[in-house]
C-alpha cells in the first residue's frame, strides 16, 4: 500500500509542478535526444569499419588464392629443364682434341 501512495504522490508532485519542471525536461530531453543521435552515428561508423575491414580482408584472402593457383599453375606447365650431359662433353671434347 505504501508503494501506491509513494507513486502516486510522485504523480501528483510531477502534475503540480509541471510548469517549473518544464524548462528543465526540454533541456533533458535535448540532451537525451543529442546523444541518441550521437550513439547512433557512431555505431553506423564502427559497422561501415566492420564492413571495411572485412571487405579488405576478403580482397587480401582472394589475391593469396589467385596467386597460390597461378604459381601452382606455372609449376604444372613448366618445362623441366635439362642438365647438360657432361659425360658427352668431356668424350667429345677430347676425341677432338686428339684428332687436331
């Protein structure tokens, strides 16, 4: 019972000092309404940073794949390259110089 009384007492004390009360609800609510808006631009900013960041990091992620496949390409397609045949040098080399 006595929550009630100390409610509606508060009801009343707000009904007759409505007016005196006023000015300083205005400013309040200003305020409330100020940093609401001040809340709500800053969370918009972090999530286009989010977004952002993700973005690059899917760029980052998409040019490491494209360059593992190009260079796993380049591996397939290469041509092996042959070592010179030494044996064949040396043989070669000196039958011709016992021939000169």
């Amino acid at each position: 019972m006595e929550d009630v009384l100390l409610k509606y007492a508060s009801y009343l004390y707000y009904q007759m000092h409505f007016e005196t009360l006023r000015p300083q609800i205005r400013v309040w609510m200003s305020s409330w309404y100020f940093l609401q808006r001040r809340e709500n631009y800053q969370d918009h900013l972090q999530d286009e940073q989010v977004v952002k960041e993700l973005n690059r990091f899917q760029n980052t992620l998409n040019q490491l794949l494209k360059y593992r496949k190009a260079k796993a390409d380049a591996k397939m397609h290469a041509v092996p390259h042959k070592a010179p045949n030494r044996g064949n040098e040396i043989a070669n080399s000196s039958s011709k110089s016992g021939t000169s």
